[in-house]
C-alpha cells in the first residue's frame, strides 16, 4: 500500500528533512520546490525568528539547515549561533548569500558545514545539499 506522502512525490526521502530560511520569497519559493522535487521534506521560513521558534518545538526534526545570510531583523549567522547556542543543536548547516559578508572565522564560530555564494547552479546546491545529507 502506498502513502498520500508518497502518491504525491514517489522520490520522496523519508528522514531527509530540511529547514529553509530566506527573506526573498522568490528564491525561497523557488529553492523549497526544487528540494522537494529531489524528494526532500521541506519547511521553508521568510525570517529567523519564526524559523527559531520552529526549532524550538521540533529540536530533532531536521537533518539539515539552509539559510541566506543577510536578511532584516537578523541573519542567517543569528540562526546558526542560536541553534549551536542555545538550542544544543549540532544540524548540518548551509549558508547561502550573495554577498561576502561572513568571515571563515564566523564559519567555524558557528560551526557552519558549508558557505554557497549567490548566484549558484541548481546542480551545485543540490551536489552541495546531497553532500551534506549523506
């Protein structure tokens, strides 16, 4: 018998949930469709603090984290320390920004797996996003 779930999205990757966090709707709209169309289980945030409070009520759910950098309020680097921080959560993350406004230094301060600069390939991310998944 086959599931809703995956009637749906038959490449669907059970265990393989991402959190998506970006203040361009666009590229979040964009981003969050292209993972699920690789069989990803997405939740996809336009601003930190909503993504944070996600967080906080499902510590365990995700197996990676991807967010943009720079975004109102605050940034993807707010998200990562908070996360590393506070909520004791070791989760892959993947940070994405157009600018080059994040130091190696803040990298390994938030214990950040990998920096993508925008623009990037879809088959990069995707590479990048099945790397740190396996």
């Amino acid at each position: 018998m086959v599931s809703s779930v995956e009637e749906k999205n038959p490449n669907i990757q059970f265990n393989k949930n991402i959190l998506l966090v970006d203040d361009e709707m666009d590229l979040l709209e964009a981003l969050k469709e292209t993972l699920e169309l690789e069989g990803y289980q997405v939740t996809a945030f336009s601003n930190v603090d909503n993504a944070i409070l996600h967080l906080k009520n499902n510590p365990l759910k995700f197996q990676l984290v991807i967010s943009d950098m720079r975004m109102p309020v605050k940034n993807g680097l707010d998200l990562a320390l908070t996360m590393r921080t506070e909520l004791n959560l070791e989760t892959p993350f993947l940070m994405i920004s157009g600018y080059a406004d994040i130091t190696e230094t803040d990298l390994k301060m938030a214990r950040i797996k990998e920096f993508l600069a925008k623009p990037f390939t879809i088959d990069l991310f995707i590479t990048k996003i099945k790397e740190l998944m396996s």
